[in-house]
C-alpha cells in the first residue's frame, strides 16, 4: 500500500466519525495530522456538518489538539451559504437549522427571517437542516414558503451520523421530510456525495485530486464523493462501517483502516 500512496501530497479528513463521535475525541488524531504535516503534506478538513460554521469546526479541533486554520476548513454550511449567495445576493432565507448554519448565512450578506408575516410572503429560499427545535410549525412553513415559490436548499442528505453511543439522525432526515412535502428536491447542495467540497479543497492546497486522499467513515457520502472528484479514497471504521456494509457498498474504497491514526504508517512516516 506505501508504495501506492507514495505520491499523495494532499490529505483531506471527514471530521465526525474520523476525529471525534458527538463530543468524544477518537484517538491518535493529533499525532495524525501532526506527523502528515512535518512530512510536508497538505492537510484539509472536508465536512458535511450542518451544525457547526468554520469557526465552530476550528474550535472544536482545536480543543481535541489538532491544530487548523479557517481556510483548510471545506465544510458544508459555509459552502452551501456561498452557494445561495453566488445565485442570489442578499436573497431572504426561512432556516430550519443550527445557530452555525445561520451565522455561516449571515456572514455571506444573507438575511434570516423570523417574523411570521415576513416569512410567508418574503421568503426567497427556505433553507432545511437538522435541527434541535424542529417542530410541526416549522415545518408547514417551510411547505408554505415553497408552495409560494420559494427555492430550497440543504447543507447535505446525510440520514445519520456517529456520535458517543451509536447513530443519530442527520440533516438529510429534515431535507427528506421536506422534499416529501413539496414533492420536489433541494434546488441547492453541494457537500459530499457531490465533489464540490473536495475539489475546492484540493484547489486551495494547489495539489491535483489525483495526488490527494480523502479520509472518511462513510460509504454513502465519502467515497463516492472522493471518486467523483478523482481521488483516491482511505475508508477508516471508526464511524461504524461493518465488514457486511463493505460487502454490500456500490462504492468500495481504495484502502480500508481500522483509525486515522493508522494513516501515517500507510505512508511510511
């Protein structure tokens, strides 16, 4: 495997399941990315989290160890409100999401609104995420905001997620329900298993994606993201894969690994 990996110059990491589950650090992801980085690799952190915006994901390696600036931070919050803002400048946005995904809109000149009577006839896009207040109001006024016309947008269709004690339901569960009301799609996602997120990090290291490898745990979103944009792909367990979900996956990594911080031996440091 050294000798098939010799030629990566760029590494890019998945976040929850690699480095941490909920708010449990996994072990030997400081040492990891540490060791990757005084070899003289690029180092970037690609992420479907739709809670957290950059600044969020920095603080959160940072308080596990791992050292990161914003702008090795390709995650899907962030990524989705530049999206929006490209096709809509300063567009009106209803959010059914986290206080990070709000923030991430805010910052790229996006108004969130919350008056009721603002919101049914204001709207432009309705934006569907996990959410820890998600209720049945919020939802009919999503379909409300859609049936008058309203685009609508997700972070990223993940149905779960690792946490400390198993898996939980991930944003993907919110932009499903909404998708069955509506009876149409999200006009806009670009996170995994789209190439976007990775193709944008591999630009910002100015590495070609056939030198760099994604480190991710999922099957559905990791690895046919880091084929599509034409890297090589490092499946690690630790977010819960099984030996029967790698029988079963339609898109089989390139190498498979029990942790991230096995990544270093792999190569050859």
């Amino acid at each position: 495997m050294q000798e098939k990996l010799h030629s990566v110059r760029g590494v890019l990491f998945d976040l929850d399941g690699v480095f941490w589950r909920g708010a449990d650090p996994l072990p030997g992801g400081p040492e990891c990315v540490a060791k990757l980085r005084e070899a003289g690799l690029s180092v970037r952190f690609v992420s479907n989290n739709s809670s957290f915006d950059r600044q969020g994901i920095v603080d959160q390696l940072n308080r596990f160890g791992i050292d990161a600036q914003r702008d090795e931070v390709f995650v899907a919050t962030h990524a989705l409100a530049r999206e929006i803002a490209r096709r809509e400048p300063r567009a009106t946005v209803y959010l059914i999401g986290a206080p990070g995904l709000r923030r991430e809109l805010e910052e790229r000149g996006l108004r969130v609104i919350d008056e009721p009577e603002e919101i049914d006839y204001l709207t432009d896009f309705v934006v569907a995420s996990d959410d820890p207040e998600l209720s049945m109001a919020k939802l009919t006024r999503a379909l409300r905001c859609l049936l008058k016309g309203a685009k609508f947008a997700t972070p990223n269709l993940d149905i779960v997620y690792p946490v400390e004690d198993g898996l939980v339901p991930g944003a993907g569960v919110i932009a499903a329900a909404v998708s069955a009301m509506a009876g149409r799609e999200p006009d806009v996602m670009i996170a995994k298993p789209k190439p976007d997120l990775l193709l944008m990090a591999a630009q910002s290291m100015g590495v070609p994606p056939e030198r760099c490898l994604m480190v991710g745990d999922s099957l559905r979103s990791d690895v046919p993201a880091a084929q599509a944009a034409g890297m090589r792909c490092l499946l690690v367990l630790t977010g819960g894969v099984t030996e029967a979900d790698l029988a079963a996956a339609p898109a089989k990594p390139d190498y498979v690994a029990p942790s991230a911080a096995d990544l270093p031996v792999l190569l050859g440091l």
